[in-house]
C-alpha cells in the first residue's frame, strides 16, 4: 500500500472534523435551557486533550521501538490489495448520519425528548461507526486486525499509561495545600526581580503585577504534573529494566518531581508576564489551559532522552559505539522529519497561546531554535548529502518567488496594521530579534526542514519503502504530485503552494541533488524576507 490511501483518508477526516467544528456549537443546548449538556460537553472539551496529550506522551515513552517493530512484522499483511470504496461508502454514510445526530442534539428538540440517553447512545454509535468503517478504509480489516493483535500488548500499555497518568494528574492537584506558600513564594520573588510593581498577597493565594494578577486555586495550579511524571517514568523504569542502571535509575522519580516543581513555578511566571506584557487573553487562554499538559510532558520526554543517553542511566548509552553497532547507524526517517517536525510541534504551541486580532507568531524564534537544534543532533545523517547550489536552482527559486507574489491576495488593511501594531509593541531590541529570527528562520532552518521532510522523505517514501535507497533523480507523477500537493496545503495557499513544491522537486531533479531544491527554497525565502522588509507587507511571514 502507498501513502497515496491514508494521505487522502487523513485529508477526509480533517475536513469532516473542520466541518462538524464550523457548523456546531453549544449556544443552542444553553438557549433551551439544556446548560446540563453544553456543560458536559464543555468538560470533555477541557479534558480529552490533556487526556490525548497524556497518552501520545506514554505512546513515545514506551511504544516507540516495539511498537514500530511490531508494525513493521506486520507491514507485508497491511499492503495486502483490498476493495477501499465500499468501507468509504460506508463511512460517509455513518458520517452523514452522525451529522444528522448532532444537528438533532445540539439544535433540535433533544432538550424536550424523553428518551434522551437513546439518543446520546445512537449518537456515539454513529461516531464509532464512522470510525470503525474509516480505519477499515485503510487496508484489508483482516490485516489490520493481525496489526492490531500483534501490538495489542504495546497500545495497551499505552492506553493504560496515558489514562493512570492523566487519573494520577487529577489526584496530585491536592499537593497544592501543602505546597502552595513554597510556590507562591519563588513565583512571588521572581516577579520581584523581573517586574517593577509585583504584588503578592499570600492570604487571597493572589500573585502578579499591577497590571495583571491572578487568583492561583488548585484546579490551575499545576501539580497534575507531579502525578502524570511519577506515572511516567515508573512505567519507563518497569518497562526498560533491563537498559538501566540500579539503583540510579530510581532517582530519575524525585529528579522528575523537583523538574516539575520548579518548571510549574516558571510556567506560573509566564503566565503572569505574558497577561502583562503580552496579552490578557493568551494569558487566560490557551496558555493557561494547555500549557501545563505539554510542559509537564515535555519535561518527562527530555528525562527519558536525557537518560538514555547517560553511561549513569543507561546499560548501553544511545549514541555510544555500542549502540550505533546494535543499531545499525543513525534512523534516517527520523533525520529527515524531525526537523520538520520540531517546527510544527513549536507552531501547536504557538497556537496554544496565541490571541485573536493578530497574526504575529511571538514564538516563532522558539521553532528557529528548536528546528537548528534537531539539525545539529542528526548532522550525521546529512554527510552524503551534497550542500550546492546551481544556476537552474537559483532560477527556480527567483521563478518561484515572482510566482508565489503574482497569486499572492490583495492584503488585509486591518490585519497589516494589527501585525504591525503588535510587532511595535515588543519594542525596539524585541522587534528586532525577532526579524533577525525570522530571517533566519525563513533562509535556513525552515528551507532546510521542509526539503528533508517533503522532497527527502516523503517524495522518495511514495517511491518506495526503503527511501534512503531511492536516488534523488528517481521520477514518478504520484511521488512528484503528491509530496508537492501536500506541501501547498501544509502552506495554507494550495495553488501557490503546489507549484512551489513542484518547482522544488524540479530543482531536485535537475541534477538528483536535495540540496538544490533546498537552495532554491532558500533563494525563494530570501526574496520574500527582502520584500516584506522593504514594503512592510508583514502578512507575506
């Protein structure tokens, strides 16, 4: 089976849970009176993504080798030729009908029927249909079923990781009592040094600025992370016990809780100065919603890294002589989308704190670095690659710049000025450091990323399943459309975007080196640095 199915699948359900967002809300269940059910459905809005979150986090921790191993047993049984159409039929149709349901909940007479947990039920029926006929649309059930059997043991430690982790969050709120005055007195100092009108009052648990002061209960204060670390690197410890050292594994337990302490100090800082300095509402947004969740996961991720490759932690240290000879050498797939990768997660972030009325990313140097330092960790991998530039290179990427301008759309006045307006408000030094980032940004991390991932991997992956076999010269209209279709989408412009991706590819193609494609995308960037700066046109970054 080629990416070509689940690429187009993933595109399916993208756009049916873009829709179902676009088209329901809970302001009707509330003005008929059901304040109930938009709360409950409220509540699962809260929860489910740090749910979510808790078990991605417990899926890299512990499912990473075996899982991968497992799936790749099984890879031969996945491409197995099936008859996709009648199980997407059957999806839409299961779809439809959901949509259907929802309507009726969430805009119709639900809040006067008497058999209201029928139709709850039939509704969450319909979902996991939709689901389940969804998943089958993938590949042959049958093979996904032997999928399935083979990791059960992996996906459901996972699950139940995650899940214990998340319960474990919800208990270890209650430490907040007897930690809160150690808390509340590094947040309250370090306000001190950092802003010149703190305010502190203990007694009200209320901390801040003059300006912007927050009321911090338990439910906000962050000690689910204590909780979903001390679950974590248990079940890493369990799991991985024959790859560590004893008895100094066992102090990777109080190091993750003081980790989490103090990170949850610095994160209560945070939020205070961003609702000074930056915005109210990133503040009381999503930042203070989300935060905590990536952060404190992020923080057993980076332990767990940490400690594998550590001759203290680790038997066998990741990236010693004896690894790379049990290993095989340096994982190409993750050379060649990590760094893409690391700009994406930094732009979720982005989005997690991020306010209405403005389309500057504050955050962007944070993908700069993130993206520079993944390339550092895997240069390696990038010896055989051959760092030039061509002629027809650099007339694809001043082609592809002139190109992108011409369908670029007459600008938003509103929004030019609110961008503009919000990039003054950082200040002289702040306005410039983050031009020199996003310059660098747009010339060198990002070209650099974007052409491993999308011409390095995935073109080459739709060729074949060995990619790293497949030359850089190697041809085929689904590889050349596909990787250069998703690469405009990923852009937002399609059309624009597109005919980038494909001039890229024909860089690359010229001469079967990635590095023109990567010069000419640099080239391209350059150029719309040298615009935006020149004309102010600050909706072109």
């Amino acid at each position: 089976m080629t990416l070509a199915r689940p690429i187009g699948l993933v595109a399916i359900l993208a756009a049916e849970f873009w829709l179902l967002m676009l088209r329901f809300s809970t302001e009707s269940l509330e003005a008929a009176g059901q304040q109930w059910w938009a709360d409950t459905l409220w509540r699962w809005k809260i929860a489910l993504p740090p749910l979510a979150i808790a078990m991605s986090t417990a899926g890299v921790l512990l499912g990473g080798d075996r899982l991968r191993a497992e799936l790749r047993r099984a890879a031969n049984e996945i491409r197995t030729p099936h008859r996709a159409w009648p199980y997407l039929v059957g999806h839409f149709a299961a779809f439809a009908i959901f949509a259907q349901l929802t309507a009726f909940l969430l805009e119709g007479a639900f809040a006067t029927s008497t058999v209201k947990p029928l139709w709850v039920g039939a509704w969450l029926a319909t979902a996991g249909a939709a689901a389940v006929l969804w998943i089958a649309s993938l590949a042959a059930p049958r093979a996904l079923f032997a999928v399935a059997w083979r990791a059960r043991a992996v996906v459901l430690l996972i699950a139940a990781v995650g899940a214990m982790a998340w319960v474990a969050g919800l208990i270890t709120e209650g430490l907040w009592d007897p930690l809160r005055h150690l808390t509340m007195n590094l947040v309250a100092a370090l306000i001190h040094v950092i802003a010149p009108d703190p305010v502190f009052a203990p007694e009200e648990l209320l901390v801040g600025t003059e300006r912007f002061s927050v009321q911090i209960l338990s439910v906000c204060a962050g000690y689910e992370g204590i909780g979903l670390v001390w679950v974590f690197l248990s079940a890493y410890i369990v799991v991985y016990r024959n790859e560590l050292r004893f008895p100094q594994a066992l102090l990777l337990i109080p190091i993750g809780t003081l980790a989490v302490w103090v990170a949850n100090a610095l994160r209560l800082v945070a939020l205070i100065m961003i609702g000074t300095w930056v915005s109210e509402d990133i503040a009381l947004g999503g930042f203070h919603s989300y935060s905590g969740s990536l952060l404190f996961s992020g923080i057993a991720l980076a332990l767990v890294w940490t400690t594998r490759r550590s001759s203290y932690f680790a038997a066998t240290p990741v990236g010693s002589p004896q690894d790379e000879t049990a290993a095989g050498g340096t994982n190409l797939t993750a050379a060649y989308l990590a760094p893409f990768l690391a700009i994406v997660a930094m732009q979720m972030i982005a989005g997690a704190v991020s306010a209405g009325g403005t389309d500057l990313d504050i955050l962007y140097p944070g993908r700069v670095l993130a993206a520079g330092a993944v390339l550092v960790a895997f240069r390696r991998a990038y010896r055989d690659l051959h760092w030039t530039c061509s002629w027809t290179a650099a007339g694809i990427g001043i082609g592809v710049f002139a190109l992108w301008m011409a369908l670029e759309p007459a600008p938003d006045a509103a929004k030019q000025t609110a961008f503009a307006a919000a990039l003054d408000a950082l200040g002289s030094a702040g306005k410039t450091a983050w031009i020199a980032f996003r310059i660098v940004g747009a010339v060198v991390t990002v070209p650099i990323s974007e052409e491993l991932a999308f011409r390095g991997y995935l073109h080459r992956r739709l060729v074949a399943a060995d990619f790293d076999l497949v030359p850089f010269r190697r041809f085929t209209w689904a590889a050349f459309v596909t990787s250069s279709l998703l690469f405009g989408l990923m852009h937002g412009r399609w059309l624009a975007g597109t005919l980038a991706g494909m001039g890229y590819a024909l860089a690359m193609y010229r001469r079967g080196e990635l590095g023109d494609a990567i010069a000419a995308h640099a080239i391209t960037n350059a150029l719309i640095a040298i615009w935006v700066l020149a004309t102010g046109h600050w909706l072109l970054w």
